[in-house]
C-alpha cells in the first residue's frame, strides 16, 4: 500500500528543512543584548509618592537651618568690657562646690547628692511623732483601762470574805465529826479484803480519812480564813 499523500509529505519536508538549522525558527527575532536583567528589577515597587504629601509643610526646628542667615546690622552702645570689669569688682566670690572622695587618690563626688548631709534633721516636722501612731496608742490605752476595769469589776464581785471564830470552830467541828464517822465505818470492815467492791471501799475510805485529816490540819494551823464569794 502506498498513500497517495507521499509525495505532498515529502515535498513539505523538503521545503522546511532548512529553516530549522538555527535551533528555532530563522525568523524569530533575536532578543537585544541591551535588555538584560537588571538589579532589583523583579522586586516589588512602592507606588508612587502623592502630591498631596509633597505640599505638606514641614515641622518647625528649633535650630536655623543651612540656608538661613543672621541678622545683620545690628548695633548696640553698651561697653561689654567696662560691664564686665564692673560685676568682676563688685560681685561676690564665687563658693566651692563640696565635694567628697572615696579615697586619697579617688574620685570626686557632689556632697549634697550622696546622703551624708544632714538635711532630714533641719525638716520643721523632724522628731514630731507621727499622728497615726498617736492615734494608735490612744486607742492602746483606752483599751488598757477597758480591761483594768473588767478586771477589777470580776474581783469585787469573787471578792474574799473572812470566816469568823464561830464559823471556823462550827467547820473544825464538823469535819472532826466526819472523820470520825468514816473511821467507825473503816474499823466495821472485814479482816479479808476478798472482793474488788470491798477493796474499792477501803480505799474511798482511806482517800476520805486523808483528806479530812489534811483539812483540820489547816484550819488547826490558820487562825484566820478568807473564801471567795461566788
């Protein structure tokens, strides 16, 4: 089989053939060497400044400026030299600053400014106690007495009372007569102590005895007796 399109193929292959020798097109236009890449050329531009920004005015220096220019032509009649000569004579002598060192061969530091002259002493309120504490010690006091007085009001109410001759005797009395009560009832109890009813016994009894024994010997040995009110 042979397509009949073989010879236009061939003849258009033919034809174009040489146009391709320079690795593209022959009639692609070669770029110029004077469009280069350039620096910064593909960074992002800010846009452009307005004019509006441009018309503001600028701040007022304190300083002149470069282009400014002193007044000229100015003149005056006073004699600066006579001036001077006059407050020199008549002014009064210039005082030294105090200073201080830290050592013989230091440094030089003002007086006034490193806390070792006495100004807080000279203060009108310097010494005078502070009105808080005033305050403070006031209520301290009152305080104080508040309590005194409870206190001595607590005693006057337990205050003591003295027990005359017939009480104190009719006391002695009676606990001579308790004793002698308990000592009947320990003389009744039984040779064996077999039981721990009957040993708890004897020991009240005991314990009992004691104390009434402890108690006339007080009241024995003090002539006078005071007891709390209650």
């Amino acid at each position: 089989y042979l397509s009949t399109f073989r010879p236009l193929v061939k003849h258009e292959v033919e034809k174009n053939k040489a146009q391709w020798k320079t690795m593209g097109p022959a009639k692609v236009e070669v770029p110029s060497p004077k469009n280069f890449l350039r620096k910064h050329s593909k960074e992002p531009k800010l846009p452009e400044r307005k004019k509006e920004q441009d018309s503001k005015k600028l701040p007022a220096l304190s300083v002149p400026r470069r282009t400014d220019h002193p007044v000229m032509g100015i003149q005056s009649n006073k004699n600066f030299i006579n001036t001077n000569a006059v407050a020199a004579v008549t002014g009064l002598p210039k005082k030294p600053q105090p200073i201080y060192v830290d050592r013989r061969q230091g440094d030089k530091y003002l007086l006034e400014t490193s806390g070792l002259v006495p100004k807080y002493i000279k203060k009108k309120d310097y010494g005078v106690t502070p009105k808080y504490i005033t305050r403070r010690n006031e209520e301290m006091k009152r305080a104080q007495k508040e309590y005194e007085d409870n206190i001595l009001e607590h005693l006057k109410k337990r205050a003591m009372k003295r027990l005359s001759d017939e009480e104190r005797i009719s006391l002695l009395q009676g606990l001579k007569k308790n004793w002698e009560e308990a000592y009947g009832e320990f003389q009744c109890l039984p040779v064996e102590i077999d039981t721990i009813s009957k040993k708890m016994h004897k020991e009240k009894l005991e314990s009992q005895m004691k104390q009434l024994e402890h108690d006339i010997e007080v009241i024995e040995k003090h002539k006078v007796i005071y007891i709390a009110n209650e």
